[in-house]
C-alpha cells in the first residue's frame, strides 16, 4: 500500500504544475477556413479552448494537439464536409509552444435526395413547408440548414394549432465514401386545437365589451400569437394597469383551449398635464389637458383642453363612446369654445356635434353632424352665422412612422356643406383635399412635399363665417407670411377670406445627426374667389430639433412676391405625419 501512494505522488509531482515553474503559454493558429467554420472550429478545438489554463502543461499541450484533428473534423461534418485535409504543427520555444492547424476542407457531402411529407388533418395547410425546405438537391449537406428546416416545419404546425405535431421519420442518410446525402422526413401534424371560452373575473370592464376585443371566436384554429395580439390590444385601450393573457393547454376538451385573462385596475383613472409654449400662429400659449381613462364599465373615456394664447384661446371636450369594434370605432360627443384674431379678424365659436368615427392604424374616416354659432368681426363689418353642418372625412396614411418619417405618404378630403332648409344662415358646400409626401432617397437628405386644395360653393363669402374661408400663410401654409395674411380682400384693403386655396410646399431636409437637421424651402399659393389670380411665394431656410413626440421647427422665411421682401421667423411643433 505505501508503494503505491508513493507512485501516486511522484505522478502528481511531475503532471502538475509547480507553483516554482513558469507557466507555459501555447499560441494557436488555423488556417484555411473563415467565417462560420473558423468559429465553430475554435469553439470545438481543446487546445485553443485550453490555452490560457494555467494548470496547462508541455505533457497536457501534446496530448491535446494529438486531438486536434478530431476536433476539427468534428467541427467542420456539421457544414457537410466530412472528409477533410488537416496538417497539424507544435513548435516549443522556451516555455512558448506554437500549434498550427492548416485545414483544406475537401469535398463536401451533397444533397442526393430530399423526401419531404405532411400528413394527418394539417397536410394541407402545411404542405408548403416542404416546398420551402432549405436544402434541395444539389446543395452542400449543411446541417444547420436541416436542423432549422426541421424547426420551421414544426413551428409552422404549432403555429396552426397543430400541437402534438411531429416527425414520424425524420432520417439524415450520409455516405462519406460517395459524399452524398439524404433527407427523408415525414411529419405527422397530429388533430389541430381550436379556441374555447375566454374567461375572466375582473370587473372592470362589461363582459360584453371585452369580448369585443377578442381578435378569435370559439372554434377558431388556435394560434399562441393571437393571445400576445389580445394582450396588445388590451394595454392599448389605457384601461387597465396589466394585462395577463394565458391559454391552458392541459384544461382542453374536445380540441378547446380555454383561455383566461387576468386584468388590473390602475391607480389614477385620471391624468394631468401643464404646457407653456409659443408659436407663430397663436403666439405665447399656456395649456391645461385633463383625460379620464375609463369612465364606467362601458368604456366611455373624455378628455378636456384648454389653451389661453395671444392670438387664440380655446375650450374643448370630447366623449368617446366605443361602438361595433371598439379598437377602432366610436361615437364622438364633442364641444369647442374658440376666440380667435389675425388682423382685423375677431371670431368667436361655439360649437357641438355628433361624429361616428373609424380609426385604424392607416385608414381614418367618419361622418359628423355639428351645431355652430359664431359671432365675428372682419374690419368694420360684423355678423353672427347660425348653422347645422353635416360632414364627412377620409384620411389614409402609409409610412414607417408617423413621428419621424423617413418614407410615408398622407392623404385627407373633407367634406362638410349646410342648407337654409334646415334652419341654417346659408347654404353651402365645401372640399377640401390635402397630402403629405416625405421620401429619403439617400441618407442623409429628405424630400418633403405638401399640398393643400380647397373649394367652396356659396353665392358669396361673405355669407360664411371666418371660421369657414379660406385663408393662405401662416408656419403651416405659406412661410414668409403672417398667419392668414393672404386671402381675398374688400374695398378696405381688409382680408375676409376667399372661396378657393392653393397650397404647394417643396422642402428639402439635410440630417445632421439624431437630434438636428437643417432644411431649405419653397412655398407658392393663395386664397382667392378668382381662380386666376396670381400666386404669393415664400422660401426660406430651417433649423430642426427632434424630439420624441415630433419636430420643433425654426423657419427663417422671406416672402418673394412682396416687393418688400419681408423676412420673419416662424416656430412650429409637431410630427412629421
């Protein structure tokens, strides 16, 4: 017994290293691959990966560079060559060891056959999973291309609702002396599971109103994404602090998965908020907004505003009431105050009316009718105008953000009008069509075009309120203007509007970095009754600063067609769509 623990601590003695002795070091090279392969080499190569151990020994680099062939071997099958070339170096200088590894990977293996199938219920839907496989005959015989083929077919069942799907052959054939290789899967999707009831105890909301939100009925093919798309849908209504939604798969009869969800009542059901700011247009502007989440069970919500300016103050509410899809439909109960001045224009509105709304993601329209009363003075003239006023809109956007807009395109066409038959002041109708382009075609430049079109039919505009004509410049018509400056004017020289309006901008937006760009402009248009009259231009340079919710805009504008050349600054807000 004491010889061979004598033995044993000899062979400990010369297989360790002494703590006296200076760590040997191994430098290791290969050569000959790139990329995936060099990579999965050296994270399957034992020397590399051992190479900074400082328990590495010259006995211990020897044993492993004895290894190292096998180990890229072993790496490189994987990317279908299984017959490599490899001469192998070890050098020692001191306590410095040198390995490299010249690899000529040979030829692959190449896909012989590939024998695809779907079978069961889902054949159908799945079929084309085998047309999509990611080898085909022919190919170098990558396994990580049939590992992943092999996920996606199994993923695309699940998907469905195909829950128990899987492979009932799944064979990968390899001849190493004829590199070739073949595929032969045959997957069996198994019944498909549908959804079952959607439960939840919360009180938060009605029962009937939450089923609304439901994007799937009983019945429907299960699909996982359909529950993380009610999860959205609910957070996005505002009306609940969290959201769990989880279908019990174990719970299941006759294929229904019953679906549960979980919903927290938030803390503050109503929010605050305080602004100071200026524009142009309305001058030094304070804002107080209230907006109420969730009013009762039945999902109604309203919000309040109010704006004191120099130029415009203003009061509104609004009430929605959800309706048919409550994503995206509503009744819209609303009410405005607004006394606004430009020159020497003074109108005072109220207002109410009844609008139902649509508002998806890229498409928006609705149909309103409205109760207006205005009182106003334009130069030495004043009135009142009564009306009940039916409208329509239509507003289609495509872009990749509405905030900050690289490519994306606004369409809107407003249509409201009245008639003296039903008790309103004057009879009228009016279009109004406007659009949006931005377009990046290299970074860093953006092209940005508007363009707005306006006609009324009336005998006179002078039986229509400020609030209705038209009017032309402005930081969001024509810079280098005041606020409503251009319009059709009287024996005074007083602006009072015009039946028509013409509006083009073309602007051109140099990127600075994330936060400022700069930009150059040109706007031409005008309010008119005459169609033919002449019109006013303005250009001039910007300043941007992006912030999350949109751009603040600082516009250096000069009016060309004044023979003054008048230079004034206008400063805007918002976002780009």
């Amino acid at each position: 017994m004491s010889c061979r623990i004598l033995f044993f601590l000899l062979a400990l003695f010369f297989l360790l290293p002494s703590p006296l002795v200076a760590a040997v070091t191994v430098d290791v090279q290969v050569k000959g691959v790139k990329g995936a392969m060099y990579d999965n080499i050296l994270s399957r190569l034992k020397i590399f990966l051992h190479k900074d151990s400082r328990r590495l020994t010259g006995f211990e680099i020897t044993r492993l560079h004895r290894h190292a062939k096998a180990d890229i071997e072993e790496a490189l099958a994987p990317f279908g060559y299984y017959a490599p070339i490899i001469v192998g170096t070890l050098d020692q200088e001191g306590d410095t060891w040198r390995a490299v590894y010249t690899v000529n990977r040979g030829e692959p293996v190449r896909v012989k056959a590939v024998r695809i199938e779907v079978e069961g219920p889902g054949g159908d839907d799945l079929a084309w999973t085998a047309r999509e496989f990611p080898l085909e005959i022919g190919d170098v015989l990558d396994q990580s291309l049939y590992e992943k083929g092999k996920k996606q077919m199994v993923r695309s069942a699940l998907r469905l609702g195909f829950l128990t799907a899987r492979f009932s052959r799944l064979e990968l054939r390899i001849n190493r002396q004829a590199k070739t290789g073949e595929v032969d899967l045959v997957l069996d999707t198994g019944p498909r599971f549908l959804f079952g009831i959607t439960t939840s105890e919360q009180k938060i909301i009605k029962p009937g109103l939450l089923a609304r939100y439901l994007p799937y009925k009983v019945g429907d093919p299960w699909a996982p994404a359909r529950l993380f798309e009610l999860q959205r849908i609910l957070y996005a209504t505002d009306f609940f602090n969290r959201v769990s939604v989880r279908g019990d798969i174990d719970a299941a009869r006759d294929l229904q998965i019953p679906v549960t969800v979980e919903l927290e009542t938030p803390q503050h059901l109503n929010r605050y908020s305080f602004g100071l700011g200026y524009a142009t247009d309305t001058g030094a502007r304070t804002q107080l907004e209230w907006r109420n989440r969730l009013l009762n069970t039945s999902g109604h919500k309203a919000r309040g505003a109010l704006q004191i300016a120099e130029l415009e103050n203003k009061f509104t509410l609004r009430y929605d009431i959800p309706r048919h899809d409550p994503r995206y439909d509503s009744y819209v109960v609303g009410a405005t105050y607004n006394d606004q001045s430009w020159e020497q224009t003074q109108t005072r509105l109220v207002a109410a009316g009844l609008t139902l709304d649509h508002g998806e993601p890229r498409i928006r329209y609705g149909v309103s009718i409205e109760g207006r009363n205005e009182k106003y003075d334009v130069g030495a003239t004043s009135g009142t105008s009564k009306l009940l006023m039916p409208g329509a809109n239509l507003a289609i956007i495509w872009a990749d953000s509405l905030v900050n807009t690289k490519n994306g395109l606004q369409l809107a066409v407003n249509l409201n009008g009245a008639t003296e038959a039903t008790s309103s002041d004057a009879t009228f109708l009016q279009v109004t069509g406007s659009s949006k382009l931005i377009f990046s075609p290299f970074r860093p430049w953006r092209l940005i075009g508007r363009g707005t079109l306006g006609a009324t039919l009336v005998d006179s505009i002078d039986d229509l309120p400020p609030s209705l004509r038209f009017y032309a410049g402005g930081d969001q018509s024509i810079r280098g203007f005041d606020y409503k400056e251009l319009g059709t004017r009287d024996a005074s020289g007083t602006v009072v509007g015009g039946r028509y309006l013409v509006v083009g901008s073309a602007e051109l937006e140099r990127i600075i970095d994330e936060s400022w760009s700069l930009a150059a402009f040109f706007d031409v248009g005008n309010a008119m009754d005459d169609p033919k009259v002449d019109f006013e231009q303005g250009a001039g340079l910007g300043l941007r600063y992006r912030l999350p919710f949109g751009q603040v805009r600082f516009d250096l504008a000069t009016a060309l067609s004044d023979d003054n050349n008048p230079v004034r600054l206008h400063l805007s807000v918002g976002g780009d769509l």
